[in-house]
C-alpha cells in the first residue's frame, strides 16, 4: 500500500493543508517547530489510529475548534479520521471515528489497511526504558500485522480494567467473592495465552534472524497467567487491588555478545548510548522484514530526524533501503542529504512558524 496523500484539518499545527508522497522516496525538510513531527503523527494516526504522543487525543484537534480530520489517500482506498474535541459532546477525552472508503469502522479493523514502521529518536527508550516501552513495541508490530492479536489485546485490556475494579472493592471490602470473578479471569487466561504466544514466536524471529548492523540476543521475560496462578497471587491481589500476573506485565532484555570473555551483557545496563541506536535500528529493521513476511507486502518506512541519531555509516545502511518501499524521511537540514537523492525524490518544504 502507498500512501499517495494526505490532508490535514484543524490538526495540530495544520489548518487545512494537503500533502503529496511519491511512491518511493519523500523527504519533508523544516526548521524545528515547524510541524514535520505533527505531519508524521498524522500519518501514525492512519497506521495505528492512535497518537503516539503521550498527550490525550484532544490535544491533537487544533486550538480553538472542534474537530480535526485526518484523510489519507492510498492507492486502492481512502482512509479517514475525525478527532472531535471533548467539550462538543461533554466528555473528558475526545471521540474519533474511523473511515474506510467512506463506511465507518471499528479501530480493530481500520489498523492494518496502511502498514508502515516508524523510526523515532525517543525510540532509544525500547532498550534504556521502562517494560512498558518494550511491551509497546511489541503490541506495534503484531498489532500492525496480525488481527487476532488486536482482538485479543482488546479484550484482555478490557477484562483487565474490569478485574482490577473488582480487586478495588474486595481491597476496600477485606475479602473478595470468587464467583465474580470467574468470567473475567477465563477472558483473561484465554486472550492472554493468544498474546504470550504471538508475543514469543515474533521475540523467537527476532533472534533467529540474521542481523547486519549490531548482533544480540532477545530474552522474553513474560508472566504466564493461568487458574494456578491466579490463585497463588489471590491475597497479594487483594492487598495490592490489581492483577499482578499476565501479559500486561511482560518484558523482554537484550542481550550483547561480549566475544572476549564468550558472555552476554544486559544492553541496558552495560551498552553505549551508540550500540543502544544500532540495537534499535536493528530491531525496527526486523520489525519491517517481519512485517512483509507477515503482510505479502513490504510496509513504508517513516524516519523521523534520522540525520541526528546516527553516524554517517549506518546512515548509509538505512539510505541502502531507499527504493525498496515508500519511505518519508524528516530532517532539519537539507544539506544532509546526497544531492543525487533529492534530484529523484519528492520534497516537501516547511516554512519556518510564524510568530
């Protein structure tokens, strides 16, 4: 799938506007602040129908107004959302609606019409950063190719809410009711098992793989959740009023080859601040063969101020994929990049914010 453009209403920065991609290359070039991080949230927001901003999807609707709409054009199809604001139908976050073609979705079955991996600098928090960051990776990628792992993820996230709120009342009561919860924790263990198992078999490609920038070891550190268990944690629960064990409580470490003492080091701890970049260049290189093994097709690549991160070697490496997808690449400066790459690709320049 290319995405061929993309228009933008009351979205962040952007009023209305409209951009155009080429099929395989699109560099986006503007001083800092001047929206290409917005641009590529917007795009995000067509791939995963979320932000990947911490701030509530309200932020994303533009000061003042009530609603904002991403539309992208595909090749074959016609993606959109609408961002309306909060306080246009009084609730505290806002309300979004998905589109395919005009005909209204569910987010499980709008993820996955427009596949892409993106590369961020805060993406150095997957290996220095808290298990949350890393279980977000994972959901990312399997959510990006794999539907029944987005079900399962739904209704396990729901379950979970529900489960701790029944925790919550038997922490305030001091005792809990064992038949309440049993239809919750039969949702948890059956989606949980369904995420565990994608979980490991992509953890699995990731350290069968042949890696070219940095090689590591991937460890799955995930908390299996079963009727054993979940009675063997029962008082801890009630004392803590959450659910301690399941996927939602997963992490995985990686781990560096030292070829001196024939050991590994926990990359966290023991990497340079250079080898954690290559760790993660690595990984979302993986990300994207996994993807097109899984999809039959190669996903676009999004590289948001890769020219800041890395050293001009494995810029090199990454520019060596140029040609073999749609890739937008965003960058301050237009004289980082080879002259012979701006001649055959689209560029988009932003100007500097007005004041």
């Amino acid at each position: 799938m290319i995405l061929k453009s993309l228009r933008l209403s009351n979205f962040r920065n952007y009023k209305k506007t409209k951009f155009s991609f080429a099929k395989e290359t699109t560099f986006i070039i503007g001083p800092n602040t001047s929206g290409k991080t917005n641009l590529i949230e917007a795009i995000y927001f067509l791939t995963k129908g979320v932000s990947f901003k911490s701030e509530k999807d309200k932020d994303a609707v533009s000061y003042g107004e009530q609603m904002a709409r991403i539309e992208g054009e595909l090749e074959e199809i016609e993606l959109e959302i609408m961002i309306t604001a909060p306080e246009s139908f009084g609730k505290e976050n806002a309300f979004k609606k998905y589109l395919v073609n005009g005909v209204s979705k569910r987010r499980i079955d709008f993820v996955g019409n427009f596949s892409a991996v993106f590369f961020f600098p805060v993406d150095l928090d997957i290996v220095i950063s808290s298990p949350s960051i890393r279980r977000n990776f994972l959901d990312e990628v399997l959510e990006s190719t794999d539907r029944e792992y987005r079900l399962a993820i739904l209704e396990y996230t729901k379950a979970l809410r529900q489960r701790n709120k029944l925790l919550e009342q038997a922490q305030e009561k001091g005792e809990r009711e064992d038949k309440v919860f049993e239809y919750w924790d039969e949702t948890l263990i059956k989606n949980g098992k369904i995420i565990t198992q994608k979980r490991a078999d992509f953890i699995k490609f990731i350290n069968s793989a042949q890696k070219d920038i940095f090689d590591f070891v991937t460890i799955y550190d995930h908390s299996i959740i079963s009727k054993e268990r979940l009675l063997q944690y029962k008082d801890a629960e009630i004392a803590s009023g959450v659910t301690l064990v399941g996927p939602h409580r997963d992490d995985f470490s990686i781990q560096m080859f030292d070829n001196v003492t024939q050991t590994t080091h926990d990359a966290k701890s023991f990497g340079s601040r250079g080898q954690q970049r290559l760790i993660v260049l690595q990984l979302k290189l993986l990300q994207l063969l996994f993807m097109e093994e899984k999809l039959g097709y190669r996903p676009a690549i999004i590289l948001d101020d890769i020219f800041s991160e890395l050293d001009k070697e494995h810029i090199d490496l990454v520019l060596e994929l140029l040609g073999k997808q749609q890739t937008i690449i965003t960058t301050t400066h237009q004289e980082f990049i080879d002259k012979t790459l701006l001649k055959s690709a689209n560029v988009i320049e932003l100007p500097y914010p007005s004041t």
